[in-house]
C-alpha cells in the first residue's frame, strides 16, 4: 500500500472522540468545529471501506474496526510523540519535556516538591504530573505516555513483567486526632487503645484505603475492630473532618506537614507500633528516556529516598540508542 489511508489527524480525533464520547465534546476538546470533526470521521471510513461508529445510539459507540484502528493509533501517535521528544533532545539538551506520574497521596503531597526542586535547576524543561489512581498510573507508564512515577499501591499483576518496579522511600502513616482530643495530651497511646476511637476513612474500594489496611494489618491491629464512623472521598476532607473533632484518622505523615507545624492537628504515636508502608518507583526500560527524565532520576530522586537506595537499577540505555548512534555515525562520516 503506497499511501496510507489515515492521518494522524484522523486519528488524534478518533482518539477524542473515543475518549469524550461525542463527535461535539470532542471537536471541543480539540478546539475544531463538530463539522470538521465529522467530515474528518466520514472520509477516514470511506478510505478504510469499514464503518467505526454504530450511529444508532445517543452516545458513539466503537465498531470492532473501530476499536482496533484505535488500539493501533493509540500507539502510533505515543510513538509519534516519542519521536518528537526524541530529536528534541538531540537538538537543546537543556529544554525538552518531563511527564511525571503518581497516585493520589504521593502526586499530592510528595511529587510537588519533587518538581520543584527540579525546576530550580531547569527552568527551560516543561513539566507534567499526571496523578490518577495507581492502576492507572502503571498503565500510562506501560504505554510510554509517562516517563516515570511514584506510587503506594500495587502494580498490577499483567504490568510486573513489562515495568521495573523498585522500592523507592518507606511513608509513614500517622494516626491523627482532635488537638482538644484526650488522647492528644497523652505521650503514647497502646495498640488497644485505638478500638475505643471512632474513626474517618477512605472510600473502602479506595486503593489507598486498601493499602493502609493491610499495613495496619501487617502491624497486627485488626482493622475489623476499627470503628469506621465515616468514609470521605479525599485526604484533605479527613484532615478538616478530624480537625473539626469528628473522629480520627491515619494518614500519611506527608500530607500533614503544614498541619502540625501549625499545630492544628495532633499525631499520636502507638507505642510499640510504627505505622509504614513502602512507595515504589516505576519505569518501562523499553521506552525511550529523554534527558530531563534522565537528570530527574539522578539528581532529585536520591534526595528524596530511603537512605541507601539503590541508584544504580535506574541506569538502562534508552530505546533510542540505536537511531542517536546512526546520527553520530552520520555526522562522523560527514566530517571524514
């Protein structure tokens, strides 16, 4: 077949329209008229001979020819942008892009100041931070949309092979209360102590509630006996609702920072009981990694880890090695 029948265009407004679920949400999204955005979905069927939408229903619907052009042009275009990020990296060693990912507690609280730091040495470097749930997160770095991230929950299990997951830094999850609470003037509480409490949690099909679970488990408190008053949808609401005297919470000693320094919150530890749980790192060796990712991971990951943490299983040779040593060896045999 000498000339292909899709653009790339073409299939930027599958994609949308795919993702929105309407031709005019999507033409929105793409900032281009509904028209235009029909006119382009008509001539891409004509050209492939196969309808991509069953036009019956109040929402568009993917044919089976539509999933799978989907499918494909979904990796075409990450791959399109792979490219792109690619020879901007041989062209300004100093700009380029950085897509970062984490779940919700670590993109909240721990990847901004990450960024931050980062951003104070490369200003020139455009940063994204995708937070989504852990799930999400392991398939976006799977797919090559984020180059790295940093995550609470579990990969899941058709990831493990395909991604490096390391154990990055150990977060603390602290038990917090009422600073007017009886228990707060107390120096220790015991592990017993925390069945008389009435507490605040997350959504139980949370991941984050998952994993304090079973940590909480692990440090053989019997989260059966925990008297869950109410489930909240995000950490900030359990922060203002234990800080209203509502009940208490465990949360993670990052989130709490600015409340204990402004001494509007209680953390009351456990005696005999150290509440942790482990944040790991992820990455696909088989993507292409750009410089900015490149000085990410050496320069401000260290700081932020676990003494002792392993920096050395972060050095694999980007994908693109073979198409940068081709152009070396081009400019080479040029200057021969």
């Amino acid at each position: 077949m000498s000339d292909l029948p899709f653009t790339l265009d073409q299939l930027r407004i599958l994609k949308a329209i795919a993702a929105e679920g309407s031709f005019k949400r999507a033409a929105d999204s793409l900032y281009v008229s509904q028209p235009a955005v029909s006119l382009q979905v008509q001539n891409l069927e004509r050209q492939l001979d196969v309808p991509l939408f069953d036009r019956g229903g109040r929402r568009a619907q993917l044919t089976e020819a539509g999933h799978l052009l989907l499918s494909y042009g979904e990796k075409i275009l990450t791959l399109c942008q792979e490219t792109c990020r690619a020879i901007e990296d041989l062209q300004n060693l100093q700009g380029g892009t950085l897509i970062v990912g984490a779940s919700q507690t670590t993109g909240t609280y721990l990847l901004p100041q990450m960024i931050g730091l980062f951003r104070q040495k490369y200003p020139d470097v455009a940063v994204q931070l995708h937070v989504h749930s852990t799930r999400r997160t392991a398939w976006s770095v799977a797919n090559g949309q984020v180059d790295l991230a940093i995550i609470g929950g579990e990969v899941p299990a058709e990831l493990q092979e395909s991604l490096e997951v390391i154990p990055y830094a150990e977060d603390e999850l602290a038990l917090i209360l009422p600073v007017f609470h009886p228990f707060a003037k107390l120096d220790t509480i015991q592990r017993d102590d925390l069945y008389k409490l009435q507490f605040i949690a997350l959504d139980s099909q949370s991941t984050i509630r998952k994993v304090i679970d079973q940590v909480l488990t692990r440090c053989e408190i019997d989260t059966r006996r925990l008297k869950i008053e109410m489930e909240l949808n995000s950490i900030e609401a359990i922060k203002n609702a234990v800080q209203s005297g509502l009940g208490a919470a465990f949360v993670s000693l990052s989130a709490i920072a600015k409340e204990l320094q402004m001494d509007v919150l209680h953390c009351t530890p456990i005696e005999g009981v150290v509440v942790k749980r482990t944040l790991w790192l992820i990455f696909n060796p088989n993507r292409y990694r750009s410089k900015a990712a490149e000085a990410f991971s050496k320069e401000v990951l260290p700081q932020f880890a676990t003494p002792g943490w392993n920096q050395e299983v972060l050095k694999v040779p980007p994908l693109v090695t073979e198409v940068e040593e081709d152009v070396r060896d081009r400019s080479i045999s040029t200057q021969a």
